[in-house]
C-alpha cells in the first residue's frame, strides 16, 4: 500500500458533525412531514366543514321550497290536478264553511223580489267580461278565432272572456226572477221579455245549472234531526253542514281588476 493511500481515521469532531447534520436533516423531514400532515388534516377538516356548510344550506333552501310548496298546496289541494286551467286559479284561496240551511232559516238577502234584493245579486254577478291573451287562449285549448276586443285604456287586443261562476250566478238569479214574475214583468229585464224568449233564456239557465252541479257533485254528508219548533216529531234534513269552499270575494276583486270595455266595431 502506497504511503498516500493509507487509511486516514476521521476526526471524532467531524464524527459528531456527522451524525448531527444527519439528526437535522431527519429532524427536518420528519417536521416536513409533520407540516404535510397537518396541512392535509386541515385540509380535510375545511373540506369537512363546506361538505356540513354545504349540506346546511342544502337543507334550509330544501325545507323553504318544502314550506312554500306546502303553502301552494294548501289552497290547491282541492283542485283536482286534471283541473282545467285558468287564468284565475293562482288567487284562489280555500276556506271552511258551514252552511246555513235549517228548516228555520235566517233572513238572505238573496231571497225575495224588489230593489234591495236586485241590489244584492247585482253586487255578485254583475262584474263584467275581461281580456284575456292569446297564450291564455291556448293554454285553455279554446279556438284563436274567438271574438277579439281592444281594451281602451291599453290598446291591447285580446279575447272577450268571462269567469263561469259569474255566469251561473246570473242564471241562478234569472230563476229567482221568473219565480216572481208578476213583479218582474213590470219592472223589465230578462224575465220581461217575449215569452218565447224568456221561456228559451230559463231552459238554458236551468241545463247550465244542471250540468254544472252534476260536474261538481257535491260528495259532502247531511243527516236527519228533529225540529221541535217545527211544532212535530218529524225528521228534517240537517243542511248545516261544513263545506271546504273558493273565497268567492277573491275571485269577484280579482275579476273586477281585469274587467275592461270596449268598442264593439273595433
């Protein structure tokens, strides 16, 4: 072995250098990974809280579309979902009623003849025809060549249309009248027209009547009691009964708003 090629033994102070660079360099990896670690933790645990942030408000704006649709519901759940549609259906509102309709019933102001009685139908059936848009047109699945009318204070043309419970209300009030004829003869109107015409104009009414109620048919349940102010032991219908009914003043407002005159040339 050549002189320079001896063993040479490392000094004890580079030993000890050594070995620590060695313990800071493990030193530093393990904090490297430790520093890894905690980012990843914290990193998962700010995934964690958007997965929960997330979910939260997932389940707010679910419950808030569950309470609006509920809302809807509760006022069309009695609309059959095969209903026709109409214009009007978005405002109507449902109540509980009970009816009025012992064998002892109280006063109407519907029932009778003379001005204050005329007054008061005029108040439920008078509300006058309105405008409606081709697209209401079509989505009623009723014919584009229906009579078209401008509404004055727009300019708007449209279609002449009118809500059906208006209509039957009025049919219901020309049977009134005709029931009370003597008067009504004298005072003009419906019922004071020609005979022949009268006699068509309450057949008509008396089949829409006919037609509407066998549509709807009322399913609701009435029993039997004994009146004894009626004076005997017989058995009478018990006609009070509760009825789930379209807030009627909604639809008359409703119609009254979209109600317009027109030119009949235009």
């Amino acid at each position: 072995m050549a002189p320079g090629d001896e063993y040479q033994p490392i000094p004890l102070e580079d030993e000890k250098h050594s070995e620590t660079s060695s313990w800071r360099s493990r030193r530093s990896l393990e904090d490297l990974y430790q520093a890894q670690s905690v980012r990843r933790t914290l990193c998962q645990h700010w995934v964690w809280l958007g997965h929960i942030a997330l979910l939260s408000v997932s389940t707010t704006l679910f419950a808030l579309a569950f309470c609006l649709h509920y809302s809807r519901l509760s006022n069309l759940a009695a609309t059959p979902q095969s209903s026709i549609y109409s214009p009007a259906t978005p405002i109507v509102k449902y109540e509980n009623v009970r009816y009025n309709l012992t064998p002892i019933m109280d006063w109407s102001p519907y029932v009778g003849k003379g001005p204050e009685v005329d007054e008061a139908w005029e108040q439920i059936s008078r509300v006058g025809d309105m405008m409606i848009s081709r697209e209401e047109v079509e989505r009623l699945g009723m014919s584009l060549d229906s009579l078209k009318i401008t509404d004055p204070r727009t300019g708007k043309v449209g279609y002449r249309a009118a809500i059906e419970v208006f209509h039957q209300l009025h049919c219901l009030n020309l049977l009134r009248q005709y029931t009370w004829k003597e008067y009504y003869v004298n005072v003009g109107g419906d019922v004071a027209a020609d005979p022949e015409d009268v006699r068509g104009h309450v057949d008509h009414c008396l089949e829409t009547l006919r037609m509407n109620l066998m549509c709807q048919a009322d399913v609701g349940v009435f029993t039997f009691k004994v009146y004894p102010e009626l004076g005997d032991d017989d058995p009478w219908p018990d006609f009070s009964t509760v009825h789930t009914c379209r807030n009627f003043d909604d639809i008359r407002d409703w119609a009254r708003g979209r109600a317009v005159t027109w030119d009949d040339n235009a």
